[in-house]
C-alpha cells in the first residue's frame, strides 16, 4: 500500500529576495516603500533606464495559479522537457495528463492549502517543477504616496490627463507578453483617482518569456541567491511540445534544479511548495515634467517559487 503524501501550497507572510524570476531581464531592485505604499520621491533615485524610464518591483496584493503538474526528477528533466530525449526522469505528484484535476488556488499572504498525493518512492532527487497556466488572473493596486502619477485610459487608448492619481490599477481586460512587443502598453496601467475595491476580469498571459521577442526557453546558468538552485523556464503547447508561437503557449514550466539533492524515504510526510505575492509587479515609470510620473508599463511575473520537504 503506497503512503500518502500531503503537498502543502503555501503562500508567505513576507517578502522573500528570490531571483530568477519569470522575467527575461532581472537585476532591478524593489519600489522604494513608505507605510505600504511607493515612495515618489525615492523613484528618481531607481537606477535609469534607456530613454529615462525607472523600473523597479512592486507587491501585488493577490493572483490565481492553475496547476497542471506537480513534479519530483530524479535526473535534470530539461532534455526531456525541449524534446531531445524520450526518458522522462520525473516523478508526478499531481498530473492532469494522468487523470488529475486542474489544482486552483489564489495566492494570497496567509492563505494555506493541503492536499493528499501518493508519495514518490524512496531515493534522491535532482530536480523539481511545477507546470501552471500561462494565464494569470490578478488582483492588484498599485498605491503611491503622492498624487504625481498619471496611467492609461479606461479605454486603453492614451493617458489619463491632465489629473494625476495615487492610484494605478489593471482594469477588466486580458494583456500579454506580446504587448510588449506591439507597444500595447495603456491597457495595464490605467489610472484611478481612488482605492478600488475589485479589479473582477484582470489578468496576465505569459506568452512569451521576453518582452522584445518570443521565446519559449530560458535557461538561467546563475544560481538563485537564496538557496543556490538553478532556474529554468520553458512555455508549452496543450500537446506538451515547446510552444513554437504566442498564440501557441498555453502552459508554463518553473523548474528548478536543486543545488543538494533532496533524499525521499518512507519517512518523509510533507512537501511544500512555496509562493508569495511581494514584489511580483514590475513597473516602469518615466518622468512627466514637474515632478510628475507616467507609468510606461507593469509586467507580473515573479511567483516566487520555492519547495521544502519534511
């Protein structure tokens, strides 16, 4: 009789300093903050970009997750993920091909969710990931500490003008990767003059893994700061095969190769995967004159992604 292993979904209290993240360009730093909100007057002191943009990384207060696989390898799986091998090194803890339900859970700080799985068997692991959505439904507000901001449209077709507000939110509308690359930007920085309480039909789709191209693969040599793994990131099709198109990338893969192998035994009750909503919205800002600020875009992506076993 196979013992049964309960994945805990965890959704952290604090703001870990995870890199590697889903974005194709890392390196920022986080919004300069003051009592839960962006401090405006920090923001011409961000690093500069071409063009005099400033982008920096921001809290989301909650988004929603749609797994499909949950899995331990025994082996690198990246071979067999790009196709160029047939052995499949890993192990499913949860596995939509396989039978299982789509795994649905909002991310929110303090949120936990448990629920039971068959334990792998005993002996070391190399490597785990976890394959989500490429579709993000979020919920978020972006809060400044001074009314100098000025967002897109209710339409998405220009800028808010003349009044500036403190408040940046998403709106009822899907953007993507690709609009990075059209230059579709107002749709997912329109600007509110107040606090909303809902934000219902927000969300992103990671289409691509840049934002200057598509790309369905990327590989990260550099090892994640707070644990030593190694990140990877790859964007499927519903078949499985790597996405060869935007409108073909449906699934998305988070793996990460351990920097220690993890030892599995009949011993072992509890995996955990981790993730949290702090400094998951990547925002530009560009200045406006006067000392205002036009929010050029906000990208989402950092999940924040970790796994413990007990």
């Amino acid at each position: 009789m196979q013992k049964k292993l309960f994945l805990t979904l965890v959704f952290l209290f604090y703001s870990l300093t995870f890199s590697g993240n889903l974005y194709a360009i890392n390196g920022f730093e986080n919004c300069p903050m003051v009592d839960g909100k962006i401090d405006v007057s920090e923001l011409e002191n961000i690093a500069t970009n071409s063009g005099g943009g400033r982008t920096c990384d921001a809290p989301v207060s909650n988004f929603i997750l749609n797994f499909n696989k949950l899995a331990l390898c025994t082996s690198d799986p990246n071979d067999y993920i790009l196709g160029n091998s047939t052995v499949d090194p890993c192990y499913y803890l949860w596995n939509t091909a396989e039978g299982n339900e789509a795994i649905s859970f909002g991310v929110e700080k303090g949120n936990e969710f448990s629920f039971p799985a068959t334990l792998p068997p005993s002996g070391t692991y190399t490597a785990g990931y976890a394959e989500i959505s490429t579709t993000v439904p979020i919920y978020v507000e972006l809060e400044f500490d001074e009314e100098l901001m000025f967002g897109g449209n209710s339409t998405g077709t220009g800028w808010s003008l003349p009044f500036p507000s403190k408040f940046i939110g998403g709106g009822d509308r899907n953007m993507s990767m690709q609009d990075f690359l059209t230059g579709n930007l107002f749709g997912f920085t329109e600007a509110f003059s107040e606090a909303q309480p809902t934000f219902n039909d927000y969300s992103f789709t990671y289409n691509s893994l840049s934002t200057t191209e598509f790309l369905n693969t990327l590989i990260s040599y550099t090892a994640l700061s707070h644990n030593g793994n190694y990140r990877s990131t790859f964007l499927l099709n519903d078949s499985g095969a790597l996405a060869s198109t935007y409108s073909d990338a449906s699934r998305l893969i988070i793996k990460d190769e351990f920097s220690s192998p993890v030892t599995i035994t009949d011993q072992t009750s509890t995996l955990t995967y981790k993730y949290s909503t702090d400094y998951a919205a990547r925002i530009t800002v560009v200045p406006s004159g006067g000392g205002g600020w036009f929010v050029t875009s906000i990208l989402f992506g950092d999940t924040q992604f970790s796994m413990e076993f007990e």
